[in-house]
C-alpha cells in the first residue's frame, strides 16, 4: 500500500517537471521568476507585461507573439484600453 503511495507521488512529480508550462492556469504564462495572468476584474497592461515578459517575437495590433524555449508559442491579448485579456 505505501508503494503504490510513493509510485503515485513520483509520478506526479515526474510528469509537473517534464511539462511545466502546463503547470499553470489555462490565461498564464511564465516570464523568468513572473508568472502573468489574464482575468480578475482587470488584467496587467501592456507596459507590466513588456517589464517583466520582454520584447514580444511579434505584435499584430492588440496580439503579442511570444515563442517560449521548447517550440511552444503564446498569444497575449490586450483590450483597446491595454489591459490583458486572454493567453493563448
């Protein structure tokens, strides 16, 4: 019984660090040490998502492109005013 414990428990710990962009909420995203979410009743803006993310790849009107170490690619959408609505 207490085998089949820790074989659960190193599987879950084997499987969070071999994917750890899925790690967080469907909306966020990971900058170095930040992890920036979307949602709540107003997001960060485009200037706290610059300061802490980076220079986007690519920015198409209110879409910033980041392509993440691994091939993963994320979209970061702003609002007119320049708040953060939605990570793809």
């Amino acid at each position: 019984m207490i085998y089949k414990s820790i074989w659960i428990v190193a599987s879950v710990f084997i499987l969070s660090t071999l994917m750890p962009e899925r790690a967080f909420a469907v909306g966020s995203m990971r900058c170095g040490t930040h992890i920036i979410s979307a949602g709540g009743r107003r997001g960060p803006d485009k200037y706290e998502v610059l300061k802490k993310c980076g220079e986007p790849t690519a920015r198409t009107g209110n879409s910033w492109v980041y392509e993440r170490p691994g091939g993963a690619t994320r979209v970061v959408v702003f609002d007119p005013s320049g708040s953060l609505t939605r990570i793809d």
